[in-house]
C-alpha cells in the first residue's frame, strides 16, 4: 500500500511564509502560500497513490480536495514531524510540501515504482529537499537531520545513503520561501492558482505604487 504525504501548515497571515513579508503584507503571504497548498493537493489528488494523507499543522479550510486522510502534525522540530509523518504509514510513502506549486503528477510518478529503489529524493534549489520516498518507512533516518540550512539537502542524502539505501533522484525545484522564489516559480508555471495569485497581488501593488 503506497502512502502520499503532503505536509502542511494552515494559511494563517503571520504564520506562513513570513520571508515573503515584505514586500507581501502577512495577508498576501498567506494568500499566496493558500494557494501554492491548493496546487500542490490538486496534483497530489490525481497521483494514483492508494492513501492521500494530509499532515497539518492547524485546520483544513475551502482548499482541501475530497479524498484526503487529515493527521495532525505531532510537535516538536521539523525532523521530529516527518519522521512522525512516515512512521504512522505502512509500506512504502512518498512525502511532499506544500512549497512547489509547479509539482506535477508526471514528476512526481517515478517516486511510486519500487522496484529499483529503496528510496527517493528531490532536492530543492535552496539546499534542502522537497520530496522524500521510502520503501520502509523508517523514522531513524530522519531525526536528527538539521532542517532549514543550506546542507539539509546534503545532510538527509547521505543519512539515506549511509543506510545502503538505493536512492533515485527527483528533479531539482524551488521552494517558495522569498520574494524572489515566488517570481520564479510563477514564471515557471504559468497555468497555476499560484501564479494567478501572484500576478494579482503585484499588479496591485504596482497600482498603488507600493
């Protein structure tokens, strides 16, 4: 049985991609992270995985898709919530966050063949990673993994491969973290709520002259 994780945390303003304020107002960093979480569980929707969890951290709002299992994120750091997140699954799970916007089904399918690997990795352009798969979901090979600096990515590749894990790679993506993420990544999916909501945002504030 084959697990897709999406950790999340509720759009709230003031608790959600703070590095976006400014030039964003705490509204619009909201606004904008509601909106790269409603690309993201779109996506993960149509991945034929046989359970769709959404791990958050607050309540489910308008954004949340029919299909999806809710468990609340246990506390503590980011290393103790993903391993949390992967030990409540049986068999093989794949966990993304709500940070890449541009994800797509086709990116994301290799990550649920198991047959050449144990493990799979998506690093992310900033130096940590934006997805992580495991055939046995295992917490040890996550805690104490320090989150959020530039070697994280580094760091939780090699603690798989120390383990004589196989591990396939994923494409490289940006996070949306700054301001200058979020033009990115909207460039670069045009088609996405994200990418509306973004442009909507910024020729608002170049009419206002802010």
């Amino acid at each position: 049985m084959t697990t897709l994780l999406v950790i999340a945390k509720e759009p709230c303003p003031g608790r959600v991609k703070t590095r976006l304020t400014p030039p964003f107002t705490p509204e619009e960093a909201a606004a904008l992270a509601e909106a790269a979480l409603a690309d993201t569980l779109a996506v993960a929707a149509r991945v034929p995985a046989d359970r769709h969890i959404l791990v958050l951290d607050g309540r489910p709002g308008p954004w949340l898709p029919p299909g999806f299992e809710i468990v609340t994120q246990v506390s503590g750091g980011l290393d103790v919530r993903l391993a949390a997140a992967f030990a409540g699954c049986r068999g093989p799970a794949l966990l993304i966050g709500m940070d890449t916007p541009h994800v797509t089904p086709q990116l994301l399918a290799p990550a649920l063949r198991w047959d050449a690997y144990d493990a799979w990795f998506g690093a992310a352009a900033d130096g940590g990673f934006w997805a992580l798969g495991l055939a046995r979901p295992a917490p040890s090979l996550l805690l104490g993994v320090p989150m959020s600096t530039p070697d994280t990515g580094a760091v939780q590749y090699a603690r798989l491969r120390a383990a004589g894990l196989r591990v396939g790679e994923l494409p490289v993506l940006r996070d949306v973290d700054t301001a200058s993420d979020a033009r990115q990544v909207a460039a670069a999916a045009p088609g996405t709520r994200f990418a509306a909501r973004y442009t909507r945002l910024t020729a608002a504030a170049a009419g206002t002259g802010r």
